[in-house]
C-alpha cells in the first residue's frame, strides 16, 4: 500500500494491551484496529511492552516508542498499596500521578524525532479515558484529539455511605487535577475532546463544549464476545442464571444483588455467578453466607480472561450489574453482544445505554433497600415472560453490532480525524479507510 496520503496517527495510550484490564484494552483494541487502517506510531508505558510483544506488536505499517518511568510507577505503586490495602480508589489515584511523569517523558522523546525528520499528521491521546489526564502533547504542534474520556461523576447521595467504603474521601481530590489541566492548558489547546457522557461533558468548563464531541470509549470484539442460544428458560425447574461480572469493589453494588438473590430463592430456584476479584471479596462471601446463600446458589468464580468471561455470559440468562458509580459500563456491551438482555441501575453511563428494549434499569432514588426490591421484581418478570427477555438479548446483539463494535467506532474515528484535519487545513491529506 502506498502510505504516502494517509493521515499519519500518533496515538498515545499510557495503558496499552490485551487481557491487562479493560482500559488497557481500550488502549490496545484502538491501536490494533487503527494500525489496520492508517498508518501509527504508538506511544505506551514501557510496562506494556512484554504484553505487547507477546500479541505481536509492533503490528504491520505500525512502530512503537516505550516510554520508561517504571523508577517511579513500581515504588509509588507499591507504597500506595501499603498504605491503602482495601481501596483501589486510591491506589488508582495517588498512582496516577506516574502518568504526568509519563507525559513529559513521551513529549520529550517525540520532540527529539522530530528534529531527526519524523512527522505525524495528528496527535490522539486514547487512554487514561479520564478527563483528569492532562497532557503536553499539544506542545508538538499538531492538531490534539483527546478521549474519549468517561468520568466525572458525582456520587449518588442516597449512596454515599456506600461509596464512602472505599475511602472516597479522597475523591475531592481529584480536582487537584484541573491545575494542572489549567497550567497545561490541556483542554484549551485541544482540537477534538470526545465525551463519553454527559456526565464527562459537564465536568469539562463550558467555554470548551464548542469542540466536544460525544463519543463512548467503550467497544466490543464481537469475534470474541459472539452471540449464543438462550438456555432453557427459567421455571419452577429450571434456575434462572444470573451473571455479575466485575471488580469486588463497594461502588459495585453486589451486596444488593446477594439480596435479592436470597429473597427470591424462597420461591423461584435461581443461580449466580459471580466473576472477578477485588478488595470486598472475603466481606461479601460472608454475606452471602449469612443470607444463606451456600455454594449451590452462589458461585464465586474469581479472575477469569476473556474468553472465560465470554463463557459465564453465554451460559447465563442475563447480566446484573447494580453498580452505584459506573461511568462506562463495558461489561454491558459484552453481555449483549453475547445476546444477553442487561439489568443495570440507572446513574451513569448504564443509564444512557441501556432501556427497555435491551434490558432494564432501576432507579437510585430509593437507596439500597428500593434497588434490591427492583431487581426481585425484575427477575421474577423474567419467570413470568421470558421470551420478551430473550428478545430483548437478541435486540442488544443487533444494537452493539450497528453502534459499538470496534470496527464501526474504527470508522467513526478516522472521521473524527477527517473533521480536524480539513478544519486545520490539512485536507490534502486522504484519510480514506483502507485494510493495510
């Protein structure tokens, strides 16, 4: 292919690869499907780079600069720990503070290629997906695209003793990071900010919103995440199947679950299986015990991959995620891409993916006590109609397959590129999509 009129991406992920954790997959599933189409240099932590390697990176038409600042991202990360043992909140937060050094060390580096003769067409910063990620980039003198970040939601005030479990206290925090924001003029410079929310829209100043763009960050491999037969539906024989897939942490709501899976045991037989691992794992085991919920209604299935995980969902009737504080949300768009209908709570990112038509959402307002008796309502809902719920999973399919697949927001993007490249006047160059 003749490389010479396509937009040529520098694409920054900090966190960058497969089975690394869902924003470390964002990071890699844009870089893989971009290098596809256009040519890439990717910027990423050097911690990514065994991971990546592994996956074959660098991949065709595409070179990789590792950026190293792991003299301060392993102590950091390993005094934080110490300090903070049962709140990943705050690990995630005081361990950010490595991406600063990160983003200085990376600008620094492509500063130095481009003195030597190397040039990009565009700068686009995929990951952190946090509106608090400021960066220098657009020091390089190309046109910057940020996100699409998620974020910037408040807590639920019928939830904040909840949420207060993980030590958000230190939430307020994070506005430290709009300085920084401000002395960088990250927000400012940018060409192109694409929200995923509009809770993310919100959190960024007004005088901004003119060149924002909704966006979610969130995408699916449907080669991976592929749809399945529902199992029999669930009778006074037949359990229901119910799968939570997420971190064990208090903002996800798992607690309400357990409830409501031990109030509905007493007359309909049901099943849950509960994957993922976190801080509120050996807590909420004991919960479960004492609601009485043993090993026959509940299984902890712990730290699954992918494909396990694609597993869990084909082999359930639906996904349940009653999380209080969710900004994205992309266990939800797995779960329908395996034809299954969604049961979330309605705050935040889950609000404005999911309605009726896909599955449902329960309302906040009534704190925990009215989300447990939603979610009884709404399994015992799926006993009496469960083919509308089956259909429901079937219109979730055709839903992420039109919107979310990452091939489409593949194309959506190189028009986002398309948009800021003729507006800085760059229009010469041809940012077709093509398979390299």
């Amino acid at each position: 292919m003749d490389d010479s009129n396509s937009p040529r991406i520098l694409l920054s992920a900090y966190q960058c690869g497969p089975e690394m954790g869902s924003v470390s997959h964002i990071g890699w599933e844009w870089y893989s499907h971009l290098a596809k189409q256009v040519p890439v240099t990717l910027i990423t932590h050097i911690r990514n780079r065994p991971t990546l390697l592994n996956a074959g990176a660098p991949l065709a038409h595409s070179q990789i600069i590792f950026i190293d600042t792991e003299w301060l991202a392993d102590p950091l990360f390993n005094l934080v720990c110490k300090l903070f043992p049962k709140s990943e909140y705050a690990v995630s937060l005081f361990s950010s503070i490595d991406f600063y050094f990160y983003d200085w060390l990376a600008v620094k580096e492509v500063k130095k290629l481009q003195q030597t003769g190397s040039q990009w067409d565009i700068v686009h910063q995929v990951t952190p997906v946090s509106p608090k990620a400021a960066t220098r980039l657009h020091t390089l003198g190309l046109p910057l695209v940020l996100g699409p970040w998620n974020g910037g939601l408040t807590i639920p005030l019928t939830f904040l003793k909840v949420v207060f479990q993980d030590l958000n206290w230190l939430y307020p925090l994070r506005y430290f990071a709009n300085l920084i924001d401000w002395a960088w003029q990250s927000s400012r410079r940018a060409a192109l900010i694409l929200t995923a929310t509009q809770a993310t829209l919100q959190s960024i100043p007004k005088s901004f919103h003119s060149h924002c763009q909704p966006f979610l960050e969130n995408g699916v491999n449907l080669e991976l995440f592929t749809a399945a037969p529902w199992p029999a539906p669930p009778s006074t024989s037949e359990s229901l199947r119910i799968v939570f897939v997420g971190r064990l942490m208090a903002f996800k709501g798992l607690p309400m679950l357990l409830q409501a899976v031990a109030q509905l045991k007493n007359y309909r037989p049901v099943q849950l299986t509960v994957v993922g691992s976190g801080p509120r794992e050996l807590e909420w085991k004991t919960v479960a015990q004492q609601l009485g919920l043993d090993k026959e209604i509940v299984t902890w299935y712990g730290q699954a991959s992918l494909s396990e995980v694609v597993k869990q969902i084909q082999d359930s009737h639906l996904l349940c995620l009653p999380s209080v504080r969710e900004s994205g949300g992309s266990v939800l768009l797995e779960a329908m891409a395996c034809a299954r209908p969604v049961l979330a709570v309605d705050y935040g990112g889950p609000g404005e993916l999911i309605d009726d038509s896909v599955g449902r959402v329960v309302s906040t307002a009534r704190g925990a006590k009215g989300i447990t008796e939603a979610l009884i309502h709404c399994l015992n809902d799926i006993f009496e109609q469960p083919a509308q719920w089956q259909q429901r999973g079937l219109n979730g399919r055709q839903r992420v397959e039109l919107l979310y697949s990452w091939e489409v927001k593949t194309e959506k993007m190189l028009a986002c590129y398309r948009t800021v490249i003729e507006r800085e006047g760059l229009s010469s160059v041809d940012i077709t999509p093509r398979i390299i």
